[in-house]
C-alpha cells in the first residue's frame, strides 16, 4: 500500500525550494523533506500525530533561518 504524496508545506529563500510532503506507506507514515526536488531527509512514524509534530518543528526551524512562505 503506497499512497501518494501530499505536500503539507513548501518554503523557498535565495533562490532554492523546500518542501515538506508525507504519504502512507504499509510501515508507517512517512515524512520527507526536499530541497529543489532532492529528498535530503526521510523519516517514519508510526502515528500521524507524530509525524506532524515533527513537521512543524521543522518549519519552525526553517522559518527561523529565514525560509519564506511560498506565495500562491
């Protein structure tokens, strides 16, 4: 069972993207993070509330460092 990806948010600064995206997957849920289309991290979790506590402190971080909203 494969679902397909979802992107929960996406941020961009200095010319590069970031997006985060998560999916169902038989083992899991399965966060990861892509910066301009390169997966850099991957991670599962076994419950949805984990997986999206994990995700906003992600962005929290990157908003931190200066990663911007990307407008719609």
């Amino acid at each position: 069972m494969e679902d397909t990806p979802t992107t929960l948010w996406a941020l961009e600064r200095d010319g590069h993207a970031l997006a985060c995206t998560v999916k169902l997957v038989s083992y899991g849920i399965e966060i990861s993070l892509a910066q301009d289309g390169e997966a850099v991290v991957t991670r599962v979790f076994e419950t949805g509330e984990e997986a999206l506590a994990w995700s906003a402190k992600k962005l929290s971080d990157r908003e931190a460092a200066g990663w911007k909203t990307v407008s719609a």
